[in-house]
C-alpha cells in the first residue's frame, strides 16, 4: 500500500492555506518585469471593531513595555515581549492581514504578550523553560530592530542540568503573507517536521521571504547567539535543515559555513541560480556580466570542496521539479570525489514520504551523536569572496582577484608539518585554539605552501597556534597583511570586500541630506530612491532602519555604523567631507569615473567603498540592497544585482529591476582601485 507523502507547509500555518499561496507564487506571469504583483500583496479589509480592538491592545502592550524599560532586571528579556508588539504595529499600520484567521491570530499574540509582560513585572520567565514551542526576540545589530525566532524546548529540558543539548535549525519555505503575526502564530504551535527527542528547535524568521540571504543570513546567526547567551547549547552538534525556500537556505548555509554544522539535511530548494530560473521558473536570463559574476555569492556548486568535512544528507521527490537542486550538488560534488547521500521519496511531488522522513532522521540522529569535528587534519576550501572566508583552521585573507573562485588544500602531514596548496589566494591564516593544535610543541613546525617551505613559530603550552603568511610577489612569506587599513592601505578584507549589498549585512546608519543639492534634478531622484530604500527595508527585512539628518551625524554613528549617505556633495555635509577622497569625482557638472565623463543634470553614482572617516566601514552612496520588485517573486532572484559601482541614468525612470539605466558598473580591485575596463 503506497504511504501518504508528509506536506511540509511553506509557512508554519495549516497546509491548505499554503497551497492556495504556493499557486500564486513562481508562475509564468512572474517572468513579466512590468506587471509584477507586490510582495507581501495588499491585506484584506479589517472590520473596524476588530481594528479598534487590536489598537487598543496594541497600546496596552506599548505602556507596559515602556514601564518595564525602567526595571534593569526586565531590559534583557523585553525582547521576548516587543516581538508581539511589533507583530500588531506592523499589521495594523501596514494593513498586514491577509486572511481572518489572521485577525484571530493578532489577537492571541496581543493576550501572549500582555501575559509575558506581566510575568516580567514579577520577574518571571516561565516562557523560558516550559517545554514545547515558545518565541524570542533579539535586537539585530544590523538595524537595531527586534527580531524574532521561534525555539522548541525539549521535554527533556532542565534548566540547571549541566548537560550542553543538541540544537537543530528548521528553515521555512516560501511565505509571501509571513508577516510577524503569521510566523509567530506558527511558531507558538510547533517546532516544525523533524522535531527530535533531547534537542532544541530553532526556527529563525531568516527576515521574511528572502531565502534567509543577505541581512537574513545574519538573522540565523544572530539568533543562535541569543540562542547559546540563554541555554548551554553544544557547538559541536548542531543540525542545519530545511525544505523548499528553507531547503534552499540549507545549502548555503552548508556552503558557505561547512565548518560550524553537524551536519546538513536540505530538502529540495534551489541550489544555484542560473539553472534553477530555467528549469522551474523558465524564465529567460540575459544578465548582465558582473551580476553573473555576483550569482557566485549565492550559488553553491562554487563551494563544493567545503562540504569535505561536513556529514550531508539531502532530500527530494522524485516527481518534484525542485529535485533539481540536489541533481545539480551531487554533480558538483562529484567532481570534488564525494558521493553524495541522496535520499528519493518514491513518486512523491514536493512533500516528505513518510518513508525518507525516518531514513534521514536515522541518518541525522547518528551523525548528531557523534557531533562534529571542529579541526580535521585536512580542509579543502573554495570561495569567490572573502566574506566566506573561513573553513575550520584555515582563513582565506587576501585574494588575487575577487569573484574568481580560491582554492585550499591543507592538511597536518605529522606532528611538525602543514602542507597547503593555493589557488588565487594571496594571504592566509592557520588557527587552532587552546587545546586542539596538533603539533610537536617542543619543534619549529614547516608550513609548505605551494611547494615553498616556510618556518613558522611554535605552539604555545597550551596547545594553541597560529600562523599567518602573505604572498610577496611568487615567494610565501611568514606574517599577515599589514593591518593599518588607512586610506593610503587600502585593501579588500573580510567583511569589507564589496559589493553594494555588504554594508546592508553588517550594523549601518542611513544619512539624509539636509543642504542644497549642486543639481535639483538628481534631488527628485535622490528624494524618491532613498524613501524607495528605507520602505522596501521594513517590507522585504522587516525592520525599521536607523535614518539621521547629515547634520545631526556624529563621532561614535562614524564609528560604529556603515554610512549609506544619500544626495550629494551640496546637499549632504558628510559626503561633502569625503567627496574628494572618493574614486569617483562628482561636481555640478559631471560625474568623473577614471577616464569619463557624465553629465551631472542626468546621471548620478550608486558605490560602496571604505568610509574615509573611518577605513574600517563602508559608506554607501545612493543607495539601499540591490535587488528590486521583481526579483521578489522568486527566491533565487535575491542576489545582489549591481557590483561596487554603477553610473546611473536618471533620465531613465527607475523600475521593478533597476534604479535607472546602469550606463556603467564594475567592481573595485584588490586594494579598492577603480577597474573602468569590463572583462572580456
């Protein structure tokens, strides 16, 4: 008798609901870049007792959150309540209802949070240690807004046991109405499909409907963080999984981070870009050259060698068009010598069969209770970019040129020797920490990299090492880059490496202009990109991004933030202050780029580049995350879409794809020079 395959919902709400919205979503008309639907679409009319109702307690929560404020003791946990807080501002603002049980669902997260609020006011947290489906919250450093996770708490769970449990991710699929009061909703009622017995949950919001890319792949790490601040979670056992968007999300988070999971369960998802837009969405590509080199960022296949140490265990139906995902990685990986475990459920669209459901638990369960090893005697490491610079003991700190994929071989041969071959890498760091280097102490170890012997210090007492070593011309040698980073050293670095979108993943600051602009036609354009940036920031991330007037910016913003300054030098005092400094020259009449020249009354720059008020930020000229209106329609569209500038032209209306006209856009070089020439 054939078994009923296991729907995994693309939302954490009831299936038929998710199917009626899986219908709307990835179909041909959304091919059509000038009829494209919104995303998240319009909500429904609320009936106004119901809305009047839901304020009311909106307000209610409000007042109690502002006098907890007061109470030190209750400011780390008030996070757990603004998240229901903010879930009713949104809807209510936003009209973020999209179905009645939507209404019904507000009110049960204003009666949780009001309860929560209460308990904190006794200085309780029972939400903290009963076991079953709870909701927390963080404050992102990225945007400064609250965040929230759902988290299943073991049966088994303890609060003063000394024992570190097994913590899992669960990434959701593809939501379009995933607002807060629908994933919160979600999350209060379960853990998700492959809850197992002695472990933690985590459900991370991932920003909505990203594909957890960008600043939704800082949310997974942001909330393990408030994760391990409040249990003792072991580092070493755990499981990242997903389905569908959350299986897509699986295996970049695989790809880029291999070193930090027990192991990986994806089922189906996207895998890459280019071919899954073909195949599931026949959707026909003519991109331009740099955003086929920006696909690398996000395209895994690149980043094959990293999954050498990493337990893989992926999923698809057979009859499902997103199989496609897992075809296209066991070729890859294949070609890297890894047989991949591909697990098939027997004539099975995009659902679990029960049958696959209890072999990768098998499967995942063991791997889990071995844990994983966090320093293997040999790496292999491949990435286009020093934003995924990290495998194991093996950091990546300089490379020859970016988007061109880099390669490590590294391996302790014995107790005295490291061997490591290179490919476009310039710069390199091993690192063992206390207790795991697996050197001689008492011997000067030899580091051979690319066949040139180097001597390196020796360990320390404690079992710890560190070595670094830079390229000086064809010769290997002992010690890093210089770390001065001023403006005279300039050179890309972990998380300063471009592109545009970069400065959206780390803690930044928007800047509005307040002076006269040197040209009131690119003010217009000026004025509607930047209100176009901070909106489609809170509906795409969910958040309510930091904005300043340029006059009020001061020392510690230039210090702590990313600057995304908006204007130009006229109207903007800080990006008067730079604007000489800058690779781009921008004056009343022409905006400069090397050896050409555009009109200033038509065109305007978009850049990112080291901050010259402080080289160890970014500023941002003009502009928020890249990817616009129709690249919301399909997960694997949401990728970066300009390099680390462009030349915009703003006598080309801006639409669902781009700013402007991109008359030209290339990316920085190695040490942030201009590069005007494209590749051939």
């Amino acid at each position: 008798m054939r078994r009923k395959p296991i729907l995994i919902p693309w939302l954490p709400l009831t299936g038929a609901a998710l199917l009626a919205l899986a219908a709307l979503a990835d179909g041909p008309a959304d091919n059509i870049a000038t009829q494209v639907r919104p995303v998240p679409p319009a909500g429904i009319a609320v009936p106004d007792a119901d809305r009047r109702a839901l304020d009311q307690s909106m307000r209610d929560l409000g007042a109690a959150i502002e006098r907890l404020r007061q109470d030190a003791k209750a400011v780390p946990f008030l996070p757990d309540v603004i998240i229901f807080h903010t879930a009713l501002r949104y809807a209510l603002t936003y009209n973020e209802f999209f179905a009645p049980a939507d209404i019904q669902r507000a009110r049960m997260l204003a009666t949780v949070g009001m309860e929560r609020a209460q308990h904190l006011e006794k200085g309780e947290t029972p939400w903290l240690t009963t076991p079953g489906p709870t909701a927390l919250g963080y404050v992102s450093n990225v945007d400064g807004s609250v965040q929230p996770y759902g988290l299943y708490i073991p049966s088994s769970y303890t609060p003063n046991s000394p024992h570190r449990w097994r913590l899992d991710t669960w990434f959701h699929g593809r939501g379009e109405t995933l607002s807060e009061v629908n994933f919160l909703g979600g999350a209060l009622r379960g853990g998700g499909p492959f809850v197992r017995p002695d472990t933690f949950t985590v459900q991370p919001y991932g920003r909505y409907c990203c594909g957890n890319k960008l600043v939704g792949e800082v949310d997974l790490f942001e909330a393990l963080a408030d994760i391990q601040r409040r249990y003792k979670i072991d580092e070493d056992r755990i499981v990242i999984r997903g389905f569908s968007m959350g299986g897509a999300a699986c295996w970049v988070f695989a790809a880029h981070y291999a070193w930090r999971w027990a192991a990986a369960a994806p089922g189906a998802g996207f895998s890459e870009t280019p071919e899954f837009l073909k195949v599931f969405q026949k959707e026909s590509l003519k991109p331009t050259w740099w955003e086929q080199k920006l696909w690398r960022m996000y395209d895994c296949p690149y980043y094959a060698p990293n999954f050498q140490n990493l337990p893989l265990v992926a999923y698809s139906g057979e009859n499902d068009s997103q199989k496609q995902a897992a075809d296209v990685m066991e070729k890859a990986l294949a070609q890297d010598g890894i047989r991949m475990v591909h697990i098939i459920g027997p004539k099975t669209g995009h659902s679990y069969h029960p049958d696959a459901v209890r072999a990768i638990n098998d499967r995942v369960d063991r791997i889990a209770a071995v844990g994983r090893n966090p320093y293997p005697r040999r790496v292999r490491f491949a990435t286009p970019t020093l934003k995924y610079n990290r495998q194991s003991w093996v950091r990546v700190d300089g490379l020859e040129k970016h988007w061109e994929v880099a390669q490590v071989d590294a391996e302790v041969v014995d107790d005295h020797t490291i061997r490591a071959k290179t490919e476009n890498v310039t710069a390199i760091s091993f690192t063992f920490p206390s207790g795991h280097a697996p050197l001689d102490v008492s011997m000067q170890p030899t580091v051979s990299l690319d066949g040139q012997k180097v001597k390196a210090e020796r360990p320390w007492s404690d079992r710890s090492w560190t070595a670094s070593f830079h390229r000086d011309g064809d010769r290997w040698m002992l010690g890093a880059l210089a770390e001065s980073q001023g403006m005279n050293d300039l050179r890309k670095r972990h998380n300063l490496q471009g592109p545009i979108d970069d400065a959206f993943m780390g803690s930044f600051l928007i800047v509005r202009p307040t002076g006269k602009p040197q040209n009131p036609g690119v003010s217009a354009w000026v004025d509607a990109e930047m209100k176009h940036a901070v909106g489609e920031w809170r509906r795409q991330f969910r958040g309510d991004p930091r904005v300043k007037d340029d006059s009020q910016v001061g020392a510690e913003d230039i210090a702590s933030h990313h600057l995304a300054l908006w204007g130009d030098p006229g109207s903007n005092r800080v990006l008067a202050r730079i604007a000489a400094q800058g690779p781009i020259q921008w004056t009343a009449d022409a905006v400069v780029v090397g050896g050409k020249s555009y009109p200033a009354g038509a065109h305007a720059p978009i850049l990112v580049f080291p901050n010259p008020l402080n080289p160890r930020k970014y500023v941002v000229l003009n502009s928020g995350f890249t990817y616009r209106e129709y690249d919301y329609l399909n997960n694997a569209r949401q990728v970066p879409k300009l390099p680390d500038w462009a030349i915009v032209d703003i006598t080309t209306p801006p639409n669902s794809r781009y700013p402007g006209k991109i008359v030209n856009a290339n990316f920085f070089g190695e040490r942030w020079e201009l590069i005007e020439q494209a590749p051939k």
